[in-house]
C-alpha cells in the first residue's frame, strides 16, 4: 500500500506515517516514485501504536513493543505497570471529580465553612507537596 492508502484505512495522517517511520515504530518497504510503500501488516503496528499512546506510553516505550522485523513484543511486565499506573490515576480523579461534585452542592453557606470541602483541600494539599518533595520533614541539621 502506498502512503495515501495507509493514511486512508488507518486515519493517520501522510505526515505522522513519516514522523512515525522516523522514530522506528514502523517501515516502509520501498518507494513508488515518491511515494512510500508499507506492507499492510502496518494497519496492526498503527493499531497497537493507537492502543500504546492511549494508555500513555512514550513513543520510545512503544518502540520496544516491536521485534526488528514489526511484529508486536509486549513486555508482559510494562504493561501491568502501566495498567497499575492508570488506575491510580482513575482513583485520583474519582477523588476530584467527588470534591467538585461535593463543592457543588455542598448547602453550607460558604465553602470556606464548610468541613467536608476543607479537608477535601488538605488532601489536595498534601497530594500537591508529595508529588513535588516538599512533603518531607527535615531533620535538624538538614539544610533546607
């Protein structure tokens, strides 16, 4: 199949096809003039891309899921941590999309009175200070 025709069944785009080949995540097996030719295994390779992007692999990571020759090679191990990873994220934002929902009807007169949304900030907080270090307690003689 040619460029054009890839773009077409796989609804990526002529340039992203080129981007694509460029960082190895596919191949084309020849020109027809000026125009790149691919096998038409490259609607899978494009499918498990689509797959691997979605969840939030990097491009290199993506990469490592193809033996040389294109196949798929999962990495059974990076995919479960990948896996654990996003349903920490949907835990996360289930416990924001509460707060919001929370703080949205929440009948007290202000939000600022209002206990449950101000533990719900605490949290918020805590979170924020983890995720940058600046959670941890020093210890004396520590500098800052």
């Amino acid at each position: 199949m040619d460029i054009a025709e890839v773009a077409k069944r796989s609804g990526v785009p002529a340039s992203t096809l080129r981007f694509y080949e460029e960082k190895g995540l596919i191949a084309s097996v020849g020109r027809d003039g000026l125009r790149r030719r691919f096998a038409p295994g490259v609607l899978d390779q494009l499918a498990l891309v689509a797959l691997a992007r979605s969840a939030g692999f990097s491009l290199d990571e993506i990469r490592s899921m193809f033996s040389p020759e294109g196949r798929p090679s999962l990495d059974r191990q990076m995919l479960a941590a990948k896996a654990d990873e996003i349903e920490r994220t949907i835990r996360r934002l289930q416990a924001v999309s509460k707060s919001l929902r929370h703080a949205a009807v929440c009948p007290a007169a202000s939000h600022s009175e209002c206990p449950t949304f101000q533990r719900l900030l605490r949290a918020a907080a805590a979170r924020t200070r983890e995720a940058t270090g600046r959670g941890r307690k020093r210890r004396v003689g520590q500098p800052a």
